[in-house]
C-alpha cells in the first residue's frame, strides 16, 4: 500500500499524539521529528521507532510531508520552510498568528503545487461526523466550550485557544457570510481573555451566540443548533448527537440510528409527530482520521478536509473578535 512519508515538528503535548496516530497509520510512514528540546525528540522518537532529526531542514528532506505542531507564533516561519523543501503542510489550528501570513502560506502553497490541511480536529468528531450527510440549516446556534485552567495555552486569548474550534464549525455548518459581530471578553488569570461572548449574525439570517471559558469548573463542548422543524443538539466531549424533528421533516440517512415518536404536536390534519433520534456516531480516532484524511488528499492529488482557506477564514473571524473585544 502506498504510503506519506511524514515528518512531525514539534513532539510537545499535542504533538507527542500525533507521532503517534502516525506511526500507528497504515497510509502514513513516519519518517521522524524535530523538535528543539532534543531530549523530547529523542524519547518520542524510541518509543515510535523513528528517527530523531537535530536540524530541521534534514527532517523536511526526508518528508514528502510535514505536521506542524510549534506554538503558533511559529507556525509560518516552520510552513515556509517546509514549502520551500517541497513538503506539503498539515498545521494546527490557528493556522497561524496574523491572516497576512496565513495568506502567504496559502499563495506559496498554490505556486508549488502543494496541500494544506489545517487542524481543525472539531470536523472529525464523531458527533460532527454523525450529522454531516444530514441537511443542515441553522438559523439560530448556541456553542458553549469550557473548560478548567490549565496555563498551557494562556499565551493567546481564549479565543485563539478555544472558540475557534467552534468559529471553524459554525462558519462549515453555515456557509455564509459574515454580516455583523458583536463580542466582550474579560482577562481574569492571564493576559489575554480568560473568557469571552461572541454573537455572530450572517447574511443569510441565522445567528450564532459562542461562549469559551478556560476558567470554568466543568468540562463543556457543546452546541445547539436550531433550524426550520428541527433540533440538533451535538456534544463534542460525549462524542454524540440528538435530534428532534417534526414528522418525516430531513430524516437522517442512517439505518444504523435509534428513531422514536416522543410527542405530537397540532391538531386535525395539522397534527405532526415529534421524532426523537440518535444517530449512531462512527467509532474514530478523530486525530488519527484527521491525519489520514490529509495523508488521503496528497496521494489523491484533491483538496484536504479543512483547506488553508477554510483556516484563514476562521482567523479572520477571531482576529475580528479580538478587535471588538479590545475596544473601549
């Protein structure tokens, strides 16, 4: 079987997963990773019976790919650098600190002929991936993302670190413009906000209200998503979907799925039944898919899931948040 030849820089915390989703791939061959903590690369490396790279620039030789898993403020230095090596690039989110550079990554990419995927994993969550065949058409959405401090990720605002997981949904789901955003955001623990609201309204009508905290004391990924007859209701944490629907209204392509009548609503011949159903979510690693689906769509030659486009897109929202949160 064909396989990637991929190399991970930056073994951190997350990137330690995804040397590890990589070596377990039956698509993937991970060829090894770098990290500037050598003492970090060298043990991630053992234990994925890989190979450990002291430069950068060896690694990206090696690759035909590379995930790029560095805080953000270098995400364009390492995807320039690997553009220039000929490397096709999955990044994690946010695609990186300022729109212009997502920009020039994006044309530099397009010149050479290589793929971006942005790591927007929220995509691959079996809740998200039980409802992607099902019509969906909100117009009105509540998204709620808490969680408990943890200092890791404090050096951007709550919205870099957390709401943009939902952005990136929202926008997905919508497909719409932008019309008007409304935020506030507070810095409690940090120096950047701990906690924000955001209210979104697009062109096409539906509205968005998005709440993210890392100053909660409890864990929530939720959203809630309400359209003509219908209800969906998706917990990212729980990895599952609900939906209420009225009579036959967009039954879910799912023979797999629980439907029951729970109720009625109306009388005569406006009489409507009220279904309850629960899709039955795929049994996925959602990083794991994420990093195959990239794998996938270089050795396809198609565009990935979440294109660099999509990424940028989803930063030119939350740096719009970050404008109207700073104002006085």
């Amino acid at each position: 079987m064909q396989k990637l030849r991929l190399g991970v820089v930056g073994v951190g915390h997350l990137g330690t997963f995804h040397a590890r989703q990589a070596a377990e791939s039956d698509i993937i061959e991970l060829v090894g990773a770098y990290d500037i903590n050598q003492d970090q690369a060298q043990k991630i490396c053992a234990e994925c019976g890989t190979d450990s790279y002291q430069v950068l620039e060896d690694l990206l030789a090696e690759a035909d790919a590379v995930s790029i898993v560095v805080p953000t403020s270098e995400h364009y230095n390492v995807a320039m650098k690997a553009l220039d090596n000929d490397c096709h690039i999955f990044i994690e989110k946010p695609i990186t600190s300022t729109v212009q550079e997502a920009e020039e990554i994006i044309q530099s990419a397009r010149s050479k002929g290589k793929k971006i995927q942005v790591g927007h994993i929220e995509r691959f969550n079996p809740a998200m991936l039980s409802v992607r065949e099902h019509r969906v058409e909100p117009m009105f959405i509540e998204a709620h993302r808490l969680s408990q401090f943890n200092p890791r990720g404090c050096d951007v605002s709550v919205v870099l670190d957390l709401m943009i997981h939902d952005l990136d949904l929202i926008l997905y789901l919508v497909k719409s413009p932008v019309k008007s955003i409304d935020a506030c955001g507070v810095a409690v623990v940090s120096e950047a906000e701990d906690i924000a609201n955001v209210r979104l309204k697009f062109e096409s009508g539906c509205v968005a209200n998005l709440t993210s905290s890392r100053i909660s004391l409890k864990q929530m990924r939720r959203m809630r998503l309400f359209q003509k007859n219908q209800y969906i209701a998706m917990d990212f944490m729980e990895k599952k979907a609900d939906i209420f629907r009225l009579g036959d209204t967009y039954p879910l392509p799912d023979p797999g799925g629980a439907a029951m009548v729970v109720g009625n609503i109306g009388v005569g011949d406006r009489a409507r039944d009220i279904v309850y159903e629960k899709p039955s979510p795929p049994q996925v690693n959602s990083l794991k898919m994420e990093l195959e689906e990239f794998a996938m769509a270089v050795m396809q030659d198609r565009e990935p899931e979440v294109p660099g486009e999509q990424g940028k897109q989803a930063l030119e929202v939350a740096n719009i948040i970050l404008e109207k949160i700073a104002r006085p």
